[in-house]
C-alpha cells in the first residue's frame, strides 16, 4: 500500500501501517533482525516530511546572496578553532587519505555548523514516510532497509537517530547508503557513531572524498582576475583548457600577478555573471560537486576551506543580485527553447544546460556571453 496526500488523516494512517508491514517483510527479506524490525511498528507518519518534498521554492538563491550566508565570519572563526582542536588527527587523515584537514573543516561547517545542528527530525520515521510515498518509493525504501540495517550493525539508539527531513544524518549529514559505504570508526572503539563521535565524522569525510576520487596535492581552485577583454563564451565546463592556456588568455590570480606555467587543467566559472567574481575551478572542485551536485556550494567549500588557513578573502565585490523567479526561470527557458537553444527542459531551475543555452543565445546577439540568466537577458527574450 502507497501513501498518498489526497487522503483523510485516518486513512493515511492506516495506509501508512500497511506500508510498514510490506516494509517488514522487505526488510526480513534482506536479512533485518527482529529487534530492528520491531522498530517499524513505532514509526509515525510524517507529514512535514511530504510538505518539505513537495516545496519548490519561488525564488532562485542567487550566488551572492548563498555565498555571504555560508562563508562568513563565524563559520571562519569556528573552523580555525575546529582545525585546531583536531590538529593532530586531522594530519593522520591528511596522511592516510590525502584529504587536507581545513577542507574537512569546511564540509563540516557547511554541513552541520560543525555539529551545532544535525537536524531535528527522526530519521527512521522520515524515510519510512518516504518510502511509502509513489515519489521516490524505490529509493527512499532502499536507504531505509540500509538505516535499519545500521541500527543493527552500529547497534545505534532509533530514538536518537534525527537528521534532515530527507534522512541525512550526523556531522556530515551521510545518508544510509554513504553511512554504509563509507563512514569508517575514526575514535577507534569499535563502532561508527556520526552523530555522537567528531573522529568518526572526520574520518568517514576522508575516507569519502577519497573514494570520490580527490587528487592529493591539487587545490579546489582559485579566485581569478580577468583581462577587460575577456571572451566570456570561454566560461564553463565544457571549455576546460590548461593553467597555462588560461595565462596566455590574460587570466591572472586575484592579485594581479602571473598564472604559473601549468598544465593543470582548469575551468572557468563566472557564478554570478560578468559583473561578479570568476573563478578557475580544479578536478578536485568537480569531486566536491560530487558531494553536493551544486557549483555555488563547492565554492563555498573550498574558499570557506582557504579562510579557515587565512588565506585572502575575495578580492571582486559580490554584486547586488535580485532573487530570481522560478516562474520566470521557467518563461526564460521555453523562450530559449522556442528559439532553438538546448536548455535541458524548463524546470525553473539554472543548470548547466541553461547556462549553455543562454550562452550561444547571448553570442547570437552580440551580448556579454556569461551564461547569466540576468533580468535584462529574460526581459529581452520576452520581448523578441
């Protein structure tokens, strides 16, 4: 039985109970003992859980405005005082895994304030809620056979499993399958506890990234200063080009000084157009996004992760952005698409193949080619 929201509170509890008994019998199938499947039937339904799924936001983050409430001086300050403290083991994982510690630091505080807040909502009975929705049954019914088999494994307390809505949990926010695959015991006492154990956090984030392939020895990326000639059509991922390719381009660090004579390999990204700063972005950057599929959010790593080593703070102003209007995200897109520009589908969201399309829109018509869905950009497809 399939919970669904068009039902009475009455019925939806009983259609939730009949779920949980098909998740029983799952969960014996894949070889769940009984005292982890007795906490089944003490789960509850929970309908901020299919609120929070269902709610699109009416407004598009700009980078800007994302940027300024993630690198700020507090996550600065408390990630120095974080690498501090764990100083020592944070160069045992470093040595272990290649992991430089103050990127660890900067995950951690963008995950969880450095576990200030891991969440409040219970984890077992917010993925049972969503394994028993028709949205993502299959996957959210996958990660909860995996978190019960963690109860059993970790011998955690189901009671004090509480994460995000969507059941990440603990100091890095792992749900099931990455708490499976990869959290490891940092403390050494023999079991993996992400909520109540820094070391394994730390740890189990090593040993993450590194199984996501990051290089030793490569940094995320950089900060750039570009040349007022600038051909912003170069900007994106699909024109990867060599450190030393990008110098003869003009492109400088954001100091002013000379790009070194490099093959590394390197991406240039403009988050917030022409008009914000630019960035050349690294592989190491791309096996954050492996983290979190965001560009905004691994540049907030890896720049929160240069503050917390004291390194400069960005040298272009952030400029003054308004929020944009999924509503008109979406206009922006089918106008594109109505013109012949790919933009991957009009979903109101700005993706890589909005930006593309954008981009060759912008080239066609002579326009600072940024890929920046600016309000002068939808006004004018509007009106073509």
């Amino acid at each position: 039985m399939i919970c669904s929201a068009g039902l009475s509170a009455q019925e939806q509890e009983n259609s939730f109970s009949q779920c949980l008994t098909s998740l029983d019998s799952l969960a014996n199938e894949e070889g769940v003992s009984q005292s982890a499947r007795d906490v089944l039937k003490s789960l509850s339904y929970q309908p901020r859980v299919i609120e929070l799924d269902r709610n699109q936001p009416e407004f598009v983050q700009t980078f800007p405005a994302y940027f300024s409430k993630r690198v700020n001086e507090w996550r600065i300050n408390k990630g120095r005082e974080m690498y501090a403290k764990h100083a020592e083991f944070l160069a045992e994982l470093n040595q272990r895994f290649g992991i430089p510690g103050h990127y660890l630091m900067a995950f951690w505080g963008l995950e969880t304030n450095f576990g200030g807040y891991k969440g409040n909502m219970p984890t077992l009975d917010s993925l049972a809620t969503l394994a028993c929705d028709p949205r993502r049954k299959r996957f959210f019914t996958h990660e909860l056979l995996l978190a019960l088999k963690l109860v059993d494994r970790e011998k955690l307390d189901p009671s004090a499993m509480q994460g995000s809505w969507a059941g990440a949990m603990g100091h890095t926010q792992f749900m099931p399958s990455t708490y499976t695959q990869y959290a490891i015991d940092g403390d050494g006492d023999g079991s993996i506890n992400l909520w109540e154990s820094e070391q394994d956090a730390l740890a189990s984030a090593a040993n993450f990234l590194h199984r996501l392939g990051w290089e030793p020895g490569l940094r995320w990326g950089r900060e750039v200063r570009l040349p007022n000639d600038f051909d912003f059509a170069l900007a994106g991922k699909s024109h990867q080009r060599s450190v030393a390719q990008w110098r003869a381009l003009g492109v400088m660090y954001a100091d002013g000084s000379e790009l070194p004579d490099s093959d590394v390999k390197g991406t240039l990204r403009v988050p917030a157009g022409h008009s914000g700063p630019a960035f050349l972005t690294y592989k190491n950057f791309n096996t954050i996004m492996r983290w979190n599929n965001s560009e905004f959010y691994a540049i907030a790593v890896g720049h929160l992760a240069d503050r917390i080593i004291k390194a400069p703070a960005l040298t272009a102003p952030l400029p003054d952005l308004p929020a944009l209007a999924r509503a008109d995200i979406k206009n922006m897109q089918l106008a594109l698409a109505a013109k012949g520009y790919d933009v991957g589908g009009a979903d109101g969201i700005i993706g890589p193949a909005t930006r593309e399309g954008i981009r060759h829109y912008q080239i066609d018509n002579g326009l600072v080619a940024d890929g920046f869905p600016s309000l002068e950009i939808q006004q004018r497809l509007l009106s073509d």
